[in-house]
C-alpha cells in the first residue's frame, strides 16, 4: 500500500474510533475517569491519547495517536499516550487474533475490578465466559497487607496476560475476550472495533446482573465454562 492509501487508511480508522467513543458515551459504557481504545494498524496502534481531552471523551481527530511500542511520533505535537498504554501493546503481541482493545472504568464494570473474583456464571456473558481478575494486590514484604502498588510494579499482569493467551487466546477467532483489571476497570478485545463494543456492553450488563445477584467475591454460582 503507499502512502496515500496508508493515510487514507488511517483517516478510515480514527473516523471509526471516534464514532465509536460517541456510541460508548451514549450508552454510558465509558467514565470521565479514564479508559483508552485502540485499533491495531500496520504502523502500530492508533490510540485515544491521555490528558484533559478525555476528560469528558469529546475528541476530535487529533486526540487519535500513532502509539507504537517504544515511540510515540505524536509527542512533538505534546500529545501522550493514555496510562496503560503498555497493556494494549502486550495485549497486541499476546494476542495476534486481537484488531481493537477497549479499556474502560464503566461504573459496573470498575466495581466488580474492586472485588476478588472474577464475572463468574451468568448466561449474558456467554459466548465470552468467564472474566477473570488480573493483577490483584500481592502482600507487602514486611507487612503481609495487600499492596496494590507493589503488584503494579512488580509487572504482574503481563505475565498473567501471557497465561491468559495461552489458555484462551483462540477464541478470539469466534468472539471476544474480557478481563477486569484489579482496582482499575476491564479490559475487552475483540477481533475488530464494533466487536469490543458488543462486549463491552455485555461485560458491563453481565457485571450489573452479578452485582445484584450478590455473586461477588464468591456469594453464589459456580465457575463459567471457559471459551
């Protein structure tokens, strides 16, 4: 492909994030607190950037970023990345199935992340099953307390992501994956944008259904089957 379609393929992409960020705030699926979506491209991710633009997820074409890993050719422009960028980039490299990952701090979604189990057994999950929790708190070395913050700097979650691809990746041919990010939202993949947006929706309806059935943290139901 040359350039000019290489840049026309690119407008095609951001046109379609920004359309679907529309549709996320419509349907109350994205939170003024943060979240990221991006789509995989030959030339790397393009990424909602991080910074006040999101703050109420009204962007225009210049808040979509070029971010691939190692770089960020936006950064003359005084653009940076979102926080967790590093996740969407493993997550492109874990999952080759993966075209657009959508990271958001929905209401129900971010609660249930608070809590130690995962979205567990409830017929609106499916086909994508169950949602596990990664990278919950590991114990302080001196106290044996739960740190958050040592978990987030020891790396935990990548090698968690590398075990959930083992195990699950696959599925992305037939549809998407989710995963709850301990204390900071969910994670969907899908093979293609308007697929994270149909999980999405399913993960935060699920996540609503199972805060009210009073499953959390293991208050009933057994283990969803996994994809």
């Amino acid at each position: 492909m040359g350039e000019a379609g290489r840049l026309a393929s690119s407008e095609r992409v951001v046109a379609d994030i920004l359309r679907a960020v529309r549709l996320l705030r419509e349907e109350r699926l994205l939170d003024w607190t943060g979240g990221a979506l991006s789509v995989r491209t030959d030339a790397g991710p393009l990424v909602t950037r991080g910074g006040s633009a999101r703050a109420f997820w009204e962007l225009t074409a210049g808040d979509v970023i070029l971010c691939p890993p190692g770089g960020n050719p936006s950064a003359a422009r005084g653009l940076r990345p979102p926080i967790g960028v590093e996740v969407h980039h493993a997550i492109y490299a874990l999952f080759p199935e993966c075209g657009a990952v959508l990271h958001s701090h929905a209401g129900a979604a971010y609660l249930a992340s608070c809590l130690s189990s995962g979205l567990q057994g409830l017929p609106p999950l499916e086909p994508i099953g169950e949602v596990p929790v990664l990278g919950r708190p590991v114990a302080h070395p001196d106290t044996g307390d739960p740190d958050a913050r040592a978990a987030r700097e020891s790396g935990v979650l990548i090698p968690e992501l590398a075990a959930l691809a083992s195990e699950r990746g696959s599925a992305l041919r037939e549809h998407g994956l989710a995963f709850l990010d301990h204390a900071h939202g969910v994670y969907v993949l899908a093979k293609n944008l308007p697929g994270a947006l149909t999980e999405m929706a399913r993960v935060d309806a699920g996540a609503r259904l199972w805060l009210a059935a009073g499953r959390a943290d293991g208050g009933g139901g057994g283990r969803a089957r996994h994809a």
